[in-house]
C-alpha cells in the first residue's frame, strides 16, 4: 500500500557489461477519502466506514484468507485471532495493513 508518490527506472545491462536506463515510472499512491479504517493497531473490532459497499477479505501474511463479506460501515470481528499482521483487501484495489494487538 503506497503512502507517497513513488517513482523507479530499470537499468539494463547488456551481457557485454554495457548498460542503459528505462525510462522514469512514477506510483501515485491509493488514495480513498471515502474509506476509513480503524483502529489500527486493532483489538477485537475493526471499524471500517465508506461511502459504499464493498467486498472484503481478510488474509494472513501468508495470503491465506481468514474471513470475507460485504461491509459498507460497519464493524469486523477479530477478537478470534491471534496477534499478528493481517491484510484487509477492500473491493479489487484497496488494501490495508491491519495489526492486531
């Protein structure tokens, strides 16, 4: 998840050692002011509000998925898990580092 505009060129090399630059790439980061999630570092209840509704899944760092639905604003129930970092895929661009405590 980009907090920042990022920006990357490759460098080729070439097998005689010689080498050039592509050219600059620039990230714009995923910005939704209509999404909030909440707390974070998060206990037992993940708040999560937005304008609209969307699909959710939560996953492991292993990219395993703990749980799923629909949510629009309302509250996730984590209070099974144990502590660690968890993923939180909103819709089919949004994704938010979760931390559970």
């Amino acid at each position: 998840y980009l907090t920042s505009a990022t920006f990357y060129r490759l460098r080729i090399v070439d097998f005689d050692g010689s080498f050039e630059y592509s050219s600059i790439v620039g990230l714009s980061p995923l910005i939704d002011d209509e999404l909030n999630v909440f707390p974070n570092p998060v206990g037992d209840y993940l708040n999560v509000a937005s304008a609209n509704e969307l699909i959710y899944s939560l996953v492991d760092q292993r990219g395993q998925r703990i749980q799923s639905g629909t949510i629009n604003a309302s509250k996730i129930d984590l209070s099974l898990l144990k502590p660690g970092v968890y993923y939180l895929k909103l819709g089919t661009h949004k994704l938010r580092k979760v931390i559970k405590k």
